[in-house]
C-alpha cells in the first residue's frame, strides 16, 4: 500500500507523511466501526457522558395551567394546561420536572406558568412560576 501511495504521490515532497496520515485515518475509521458494532463483546466502556443522537434537539416551550396533582414519589406533576402554541392542544397530563425541587414550591390548585423541553418527545418541566 505504501508503494502504491508513493507511486501515486511522486511528486509530492511528503508522500511518507500522506501515507501515514491515510493509515492513521483508516485504523481509526475501522476501529471506530468495530465500538460502535452491537455485536462487539458487551458494553466494555458505558459512556461517560450521553451524547445526543445526530438529529435529536431540545426544543423550549412555554406554558400555562393550574396544578391538579402534586406526586413527590413519582416526581410527578399533573397539569391541566391551556395550548402550548407549536406543541400540544389543551389537556390535562402528568409532566416530570427537571428537578424534583420544582414541586416544593406549588401546591394543587395553583395557577402556574412554566417552561418546558421536549427532546425526542420527551417533556420535562424545568421551570414553573406561580401566576
Ligand atoms: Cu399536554
């Protein structure tokens, strides 16, 4: 392979370092393959940090609704909420918060705005104001 890149890069003053550097991209692009292969011996590395898949975003919406529900073991909070424009129609439905700090501060019946992302159809409350 190295002749053939030799041959190839003659004339180039540096066909050693071409070649090494094309060598090095196809180690790793093939051993890149083989981590993410599922059928590569277990899961030897979780990893550290989770990364979004390509194509996944976190999207912010704002809402507005009273609280109907407050389940602190289930870090659970039911919402009857008006439309979140761009999201979802008017319902009432349990949302998860962010932080389970969230819910010390409401109490049924209050009257609420609060923020939300949604990332892959996932909806997590970060933020709740009382109105
Ligand atoms: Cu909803």
């Amino acid at each position: 392979m190295k002749d053939i890149l030799k041959v190839r890069n003659g004339s180039s003053p540096t066909p050693t370092f071409v070649s090494v550097v094309f060598l090095f991209v196809l180690v790793f692009s093939i051993s890149c393959r083989k981590g993410m292969s599922p059928s590569s011996r277990g899961a030897m590395e979780p990893s550290p940090q989770p990364s979004l898949p390509l194509g996944v975003s976190i999207k912010t919406y704002h809402g507005v609704g009273t609280i109907q529900e407050v389940d602190r073991k289930k870090n659970a909070i039911k919402i009857d909420h008006e439309e979140i424009t761009g999201y979802m129609p008017a319902m009432s439905m349990d949302y998860h918060p962010h932080d389970p700090a969230l819910l010390d501060a409401v109490k049924v019946g209050d009257r609420i705005e609060f923020t939300l992302e949604d990332m892959a159809g996932i909806a997590t409350i970060t933020e709740i104001k009382k109105r």
